[in-house]
C-alpha cells in the first residue's frame, strides 16, 4: 500500500505455496512466509496500513497474516470451494474493517463485513438477491456493491438450468453511519442571485477558491480516516446509484467520492468502465476495451490495459487518453529440467492435498514420488 513492497504466492521453495513480499525494485531477496496448513491460497490483500494481509486459501478460508509476527488467523469460511480466489476481500480505508462476498445455502452470494475489533462477521444484504464486488469509498463513510435480484437460474452451476441464465446487476451505496445523510436528498432548485463584480474581484475570488482547494487537498492528504459503521437498519440506508440495470462485473474505487464500475457489452472485447462521481450524481463513460484496472493504494493514479496497450492516468481524469503509456517487454530465463521438476512436484501435491479419500485408496503416496521422479528429466 506504500508502492514499496510487492507480495505474491510461490512454491519456489519446493515444498509448497508462501506468501512472498520483497521491494519493488526487485533488486533484494524476496522475504518468504509461511501460510500454515493452507496448501494455496489467493487475492494477496494488503492492509492500508501495510501491517497485515488477508488472502484465500483452499478451504476456502479468509486468513489474515500478521506480516510483523507472522501470526496467522481465519476470520471466516467461505460458503463452498468455487470461491477460492474470488471472494472480493477488500480492506476499509482505516484496516478496521474487512469485506468480502461469500455464498450461501441458496447459492446466492452475499456482502459481509468482518471487524478486526472483536472478529464478529455482520451480513449486511438481503437473502434474495446475489451480491458481490464490495469497494469502500475512500471517504470512509460509504460502501458500494453489485446486486442482482434475477439471479435465480445462475446459482445453479452444476445443472443445464445456468445455461440460459443471463443475470443483470445494479450498483449500490450504502451510508455506513446512521447520521450521515444519503447522497440523494434533494437539491434545492432555487437559482442564486450574484451581484455583478469588477474584474479584480472576480480575479481576486479566483485565486481564493484555488487557494481554498490547494488547501482541502491537502487536508484530505494528511488526515487519516475513520471508518465507524452502524449494522443496525443498515438495509434502509441501501440505495441504488442512478444507473440502469447492466450486465456489471467489477467496481474499483477511486478517489474519494468516485466509483469505477466494470460493464460488460455483448460481442465487444474488454470491459465498458464508467466513471461515477457521487456528488454529482452522474456516470460518464471512463473507457472502452478495458481488459484489465486497478487503483493506486491512495486512489490518485489508474492502472488500465486497453487491449494491448498499458496506461497510467489520474484517477481524477475524465478518462486515460492523457496518462503515461507503459512499455512492458518482459523476459524470462527458463530452465527446462527445473520447470519440469516444478511441474512434477505441483502434480504431487495436487493430488496429495485433494484426493477425494484422503487415505489414497491405501496407497504409499511418498513411495509413489520416489518411484516416478527420477523419470522427470527424460
């Protein structure tokens, strides 16, 4: 979150996954941690504050991994093994708060806040109705997710019925204090009356109000946010953003008060992404052919890939036509016999670790290694 350390999953060790961190500038030795008993593991999620990391394992389970101690602890399960690596674990803008989506006995999956606090989950949307994609606003006082309320045939993976299934999502908000306002309450239509000023005064006015936002900028930048939450009634402050009802896939946060929301758009490549500014209450096409996005850890710059090409923008621009092109040529030195050896191992422990009997039909699944490995170079 601080743009200096990377972390990722490897078995470069050969004896299974690690949580890997290391400078960004790759010119150090990665740091490896063990996960415990988690045999893999997903969505490597920092902390805001860079002190933890939650991730998915094979369970699947949400796990959080102190980096200081390396102390590991689950905060939840999820609903069934479809959900390793895509439960949308995302951290509160103050690393009080964990959310993420989770499947129930219905099939259809749901947003759920974890508390770092006392480790007590709170579901926070409807029973009926699929959610997913939570994203905090980084003005800690608001949440956004994708609901579906058609989402009926879709939740039956396993049979011919999802086929046809063709759910359509809405986006929400919600205020996560019971005294804030909603971002909808109606404007006053009344126009304002300006008296006529000279030049000087206008000029004078301007480089006030450009004085003035210098300043909010800057107060925005240094104060650290808060993020208090209040579950009881938290379903009548829900509210739909004006938007029509699409096929969405994804939503990113941008800066504060700013949504990016993935659409998918039939027989086109790439994701349509709007931009939603919630003051406003608008949406503006933000780019097309998006195939990839992220956001910076402080929401100032956006990470795109349209089609092939790589972009960073300000998250604050109307879209990234302005942003600097990312040249990425990557190399690679490959050793045959190594990745082989890492291809045979992988095999092993697959299926070690998932065999359906856990006793191997009897099997001596050491012996079995010792048996077939010395074939791997030929």
């Amino acid at each position: 979150p601080k743009g200096d350390q990377i972390a990722w999953f490897s078995d470069a060790g050969g004896k299974g996954y690690q949580l890997m961190i290391a400078n960004q500038d790759g010119l150090s030795k990665p740091r490896s941690m063990s996960i415990g008993d988690s045999k893999m593991a997903w969505e490597p999620t920092w902390s805001p504050d860079g002190n933890t990391i939650a991730f998915v394992d094979d369970q699947p389970r949400i796990r959080i991994i102190d980096i200081a101690s390396g102390n590991i602890k689950t905060a939840d399960v999820g609903g069934n093994n479809l959900e390793r690596g895509n439960m949308n674990i995302t951290w509160s803008p103050d690393s009080k708060w964990l959310a993420y989506s989770k499947t129930a006995d219905n099939n259809f999956r749901g947003i759920h806040i974890w508390s770092t606090k006392d480790g007590v989950i709170h579901k926070i949307t409807n029973d009926f109705a699929d959610a997913v994609a939570p994203s905090w606003d980084r003005d800690g006082k608001h949440l956004y997710f994708l609901a579906s309320t058609d989402y009926a045939l879709g939740s039956g993976w396993a049979n011919t019925s999802s086929m046809t299934a063709n759910p359509e999502y809405a986006v929400y908000v919600v205020n996560l204090k019971k005294d804030d306002p909603s971002p909808f309450i109606p404007k006053s239509d009344e126009e304002s009356v300006e008296e006529e000023k000279s030049d000087d005064q206008t000029e004078s006015k301007s480089k006030k109000k450009k004085k003035a936002d210098s300043k909010k900028e800057a107060d925005e930048e240094t104060k650290s946010v808060s993020v208090t939450i209040d579950f009881a009634n938290i379903d009548r402050r829900t509210m739909p953003l004006s938007l029509p009802v699409r096929n969405y896939s994804f939503i990113v946060s941008g800066a504060s008060g700013s949504v990016f929301i993935g659409e998918r758009i039939p027989n086109a490549r790439g994701y349509k992404v709007h931009k939603y500014d919630l003051e406003k209450r608008e949406a503006k096409e933000f780019a097309s052919g998006v195939n990839q996005m992220s956001v910076s850890a402080d929401g100032k710059q956006v990470l795109v890939q349209i089609n092939d090409a790589w972009t960073v923008a300000a998250s604050s621009d109307a879209n990234p036509d302005g942003g600097k092109a990312v040249q990425v040529n990557l190399r690679m030195q490959l050793d045959r016999s190594k990745e082989w050896q890492q291809m045979f191992d992988e095999a092993w422990r697959y299926e070690r670790d998932y065999f359906y009997d856990p006793a191997m039909h009897g099997r001596d699944w050491d012996a079995v290694y010792e048996k077939y490995a010395p074939l791997v170079p030929f």
